[in-house]
C-alpha cells in the first residue's frame, strides 16, 4: 500500500477525517529506512549490552512498559518533531507522552495480541483524545504479525474484556475483548521499518504470531492531549512533549540522565506501583505490578 502523502510532515485536513471515521490511518512514512535501521540498532545495542546486567527488572520488562522513562533513546524518539507534527493533527497543539513501549515478536514465536480496546484498563475513561503511533523497525506484515484494526469500532462503547493470562498473549493481563471480530472485519496494518500506523484508543486491534525470519519490531507510543484527566485518585504520570501544561492532572517523568540511571530506575518502580493500583484493578489472577 502507497504512503500517505503528508502535507510538509502534516495529516491534511481529508487524512485527518479518515483518521476520525475509520479509527485509525496508516501507512505514514516518518522516518526513512536508513533513520528506522539506525534506532533498530541503537534499541539492539542496548539490549546485547544489558540484558545480563544487574538491574532490578529485566530488560524485557522495562522496553515492555514505560520505557522513556530508563532509557534516554525513547525519550528522545517520543519527542521527535516529525511524529509530533503528524499526532498534531489529531491532538491539537498541546501533546502529552502516555508511554512508550517496544512491541517485540521474535522470529518464529506464537507470541500474539488478542483483540482489545487500549482504553479498557487505563484509567482514562473513554477519551477521544489518545492516539497510539505504532512505528515500525522492521518489516511488519501479515507474515511477521502485524497488527489488525477493526474500522470504526472506536464509535462504539469500550465492550467488556475478558482476562486470560494466556502464556503467549503479549498483554498483561491477556485481555480480550468480548465481541465476535470475523476476519473479514480486521485490517491487517502492514508497515515498512520508518512507517507508523496511528489508532484511537477505543478501536479494537490485536496481531497475530510472527512467522517470518526477522524480529518484528514496534515501537509503541502513546500519546493524548493535555485534556486527559485522570479518573482514579491514583497518581498517573506524563511528559509533556510539545505547547503547554501545567501538570494539574498528571505527574512530569523527567528524562533519565543515563540509560538506566539509579534515581531512573527508583521514578520507574514508582510510576509502575502507582499504575498498577488502576490497571490491574478487579483482576483476580495477578497483581504484580512487573507482570509482563
Ligand atoms: O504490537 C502489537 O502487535 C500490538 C500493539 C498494541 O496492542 C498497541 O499498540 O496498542
């Protein structure tokens, strides 16, 4: 499929509609493949350099959840004027970072994403004013396990989930929505490394296993409008990423001085406690605030 045509890095105004009918929009190229190959080898970097380090959680769990908040790269990746310019034209100008998170299939693994709704277990409500931007680092297809969006299911109430805590479910709590998605209703969101699909934070997705020779790599970044509240008296966090807010509703997380920084790691087990209080609220099976 043919890359949007952006309007000097800008969704146009036609873009923008689709955008709000279907739920969802894709391809937008952001970055090119020689930007896109150079961040897969700085994430690769990290991960040959650390993974046997002694941190107090694995490697694994901090690319999971939160990850802008260990490590400098997604901080900075977050806050990159050519995605901020693009999730502008969903959000207005006052843009604030949810999280970040790195969606990895290895080759050849049953790891998959059930359907769901994003929102469910936020603690965010129902806003109309979060959108996800998934950017690819390497080829993701229907062969590697792309995701799948069902168009226009974000006009629709969040639906109940079930948990499963299935083993090979990539999500916490391995929710799944109770709704029949028959084939025929999912978009399989294919995407070339530097690509980035945006979607709304009730449009139902999920993503099958990676059957291909390559890592399928997704960078995941949250992003809403400086108009979210919060809906629980927990503490929930955010970085402010472009115009301006005052922190009223949510806490700042500063940018980790060093890769995985001590007073980092220390904010991170503090973000993920506090998180957790909403997010694994009612589940009956595990509330570990770690769990992957
Ligand atoms: O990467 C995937 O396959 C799923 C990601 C996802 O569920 C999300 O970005 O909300």
């Amino acid at each position: 499929m043919n890359a949007l045509e952006l309007q000097e890095g800008h969704l146009s105004d036609t873009q923008v509609q689709q955008y709000w009918e279907q739920g969802y929009l894709f391809p937008i190229s952001v970055f090119g493949t020689q930007k896109a190959a150079q961040m897969r080898a700085e994430l690769e970097w990290i991960e040959s350099e650390w993974s046997a380090a002694d941190l107090p959680r694995s490697v694994k769990t901090y690319k999971r959840v939160n990850a802008h908040a260990v490590m400098p790269f997604a901080y900075d990746l977050a806050q990159r004027a050519e995605l901020l310019d693009v999730v502008e034209g969903i959000l207005g100008p006052n843009i604030l970072i949810y999280g970040v998170e790195f969606f990895i299939k290895e080759p050849k693994t049953p790891h998959y994403v059930s359907m769901h709704q994003d929102l469910t277990y936020w603690g965010l409500g129902d806003t109309q004013k979060m959108v996800t931007a998934w950017l690819a680092l390497s080829p993701a297809t229907v062969e590697s396990g792309c995701m799948e969006f069902v168009r226009a299911s974000h006009k629709l109430a969040i639906r109940p989930h079930k948990d499963t805590f299935a083993e090979d479910n990539l999500l916490s709590r391995g929710q799944e929505v109770q709704a029949n998605v028959p084939s025929s209703q999912r978009t399989a969101i294919e995407l070339a490394p530097g690509q980035i699909s945006l979607h709304h934070g009730m449009t139902i997705h999920g993503s099958g296993p990676n059957l291909s020779d390559d890592r399928r790599i997704g960078v995941v970044i949250r992003y809403m409008s400086t108009d979210v509240q919060p809906q629980n008296n927990a503490p929930d966090y955010a970085v402010l990423a472009r115009g301006e807010y005052d922190f009223s509703a949510f806490r700042p997380i500063p940018k980790p001085s060093a890769l995985f920084a001590p007073e980092a790691l220390k904010a991170y087990d503090e973000i993920r406690q506090a998180q957790a209080s909403v997010k694994l609220a009612n589940t009956k099976v595990s509330k570990d605030p770690f769990h992957e």
